[in-house]
C-alpha cells in the first residue's frame, strides 16, 4: 500500500529530464544572443567612427567629389547631384504593441543607411497572472527601399537589462528581442515627421518562453 506504479517513476523522471534539456536549450540560445550583441556593438562602434571621421574631414571627400564632377564633364554623362538636404542626425519616439515605447537618437550614415540607439520597453511571454516586461538598450540599423509608399526596412536588436520575472539571476543581459520590420520615414527635410512600422518581433529572457508577435509602431521622427 502506498507503492507508486513503475510507470510513474518513468514519467517523473522522463519529465526531470526534459526540464533540463529546455534549461540547457535556453542557455544556449542566449549565449548565442549575447555574442550577437556584442558583434553588433563593435560594428557599431566602427560606423560611429566613420560618421564622426567624415564630418571632422570634410574638405577629403568634398575634392574627390570635384574630381568625379570632372571626369563626369569630360565623357560628356550627366552628372546626378546627392540630395543635399538629407539628414545628419535625428532623435525619435515611437509607440506599438510588443515595443511599447521606445526612445531614440541616431545618425544618417549616407544617403541609403542609418544606424541608431535606442532605450525600449518589451513584453515578454505570460507569467502566472500576465505579460512580463522588459527594459533595454537597443541598436537599430534602418536601409533605405523603393517600394510603393513603404520607403525603409530595418533590423532592431535589443539587449534587456531588467525584465519584471524575479526568478532571472543575471546580472547584465537578461534577455533580447530582435524586430524586423518595414515601413515610412522622411530623411530628407529636416522638420518634425510622422513615420510607422510594421514586421515581426520576437523576445527571449531566461526562465521565460518566448514570444513571437506582429510587430506595429507609430511615432515621429525630429531630423537634424
């Protein structure tokens, strides 16, 4: 009496170490996510580096656009001009549904790219009683299209340093979301613009599964 049958212990222990293989999976993943955010980071160090180069030498690439003007007027092509007026830096704001609210500043790298930082707030997959969230520093790289009135696709990856599930013991990288997504942006004037997104998001914390969600923002952008 009181004997419990074999077939319970081989479900007990069956879903012992199926925990611990999801465990392992997890960690994995975000080792994964931590180097890709440390890559990220050190690209975006060296293109922060080229923007601030570019400006402080202006008069380097200003003669070898002199240059191209004259070989241009000798096989008789014609000459298109860049648009002069586009962007140096912009800060914006945006709202959605995954990312709540994100903050952000950013610098317009040439005429097709721009790379930017951003402070964001995340939902996560259900706790117990609702969603959890998360805080963190992201980067976000924008590239310009043509493509109807859809004008950029960009890729964002955010690193979370605070999520609201006390169980998560690290100390640094909690977790990360990454979004891609689509959408309009003015880069040209340099006036306060509306601009919107929209894509796929998907957020990952430790102890926590995660969660894949269409991605919607509205904001504005203000152009420098």
């Amino acid at each position: 009496m009181g004997n419990k049958p074999p077939g319970f212990l081989k479900t007990w222990r069956f879903g012992i170490m199926k925990k611990i293989t999801l465990r392992k999976d997890r960690n994995d993943v975000m080792k994964k996510i931590k180097i890709l955010m440390l890559v990220l980071i050190c690209s975006s160090s060296l293109l922060f580096g080229q923007v601030s180069y570019n400006k402080k030498f202006p008069l380097i690439l200003k003669s070898v656009n002199n240059d191209s003007c004259k070989l241009d007027s000798v096989t008789n092509k014609t000459i298109e001009r860049p648009d002069t007026n586009i962007r140096a830096n912009y800060i914006y704001m945006t709202l959605g549904i995954i990312e709540p609210i994100a903050l952000g500043f950013g610098f317009q790298i040439n005429s097709d790219w721009s790379l930017g930082i951003k402070l964001c707030g995340y939902f996560l997959s259900y706790g117990t009683y609702a969603l959890n969230s998360g805080l963190g520093i992201g980067i976000r790289i924008s590239k310009k299209i043509k493509w109807g009135f859809i004008n950029n696709i960009n890729s964002e990856l955010t690193m979370l340093n605070r999520i609201s599930d006390s169980r998560s013991s690290e100390i640094f990288i909690k977790g990360a979301a990454l979004d891609i997504n689509i959408g309009n942006e003015n880069i040209s004037s340099k006036t306060l613009h509306f601009i919107w997104s929209v894509g796929v998001v998907g957020s990952f914390a430790n102890r926590i599964p995660p969660l894949f969600s269409p991605s919607l923002k509205i904001g504005f952008n203000i152009n420098i």
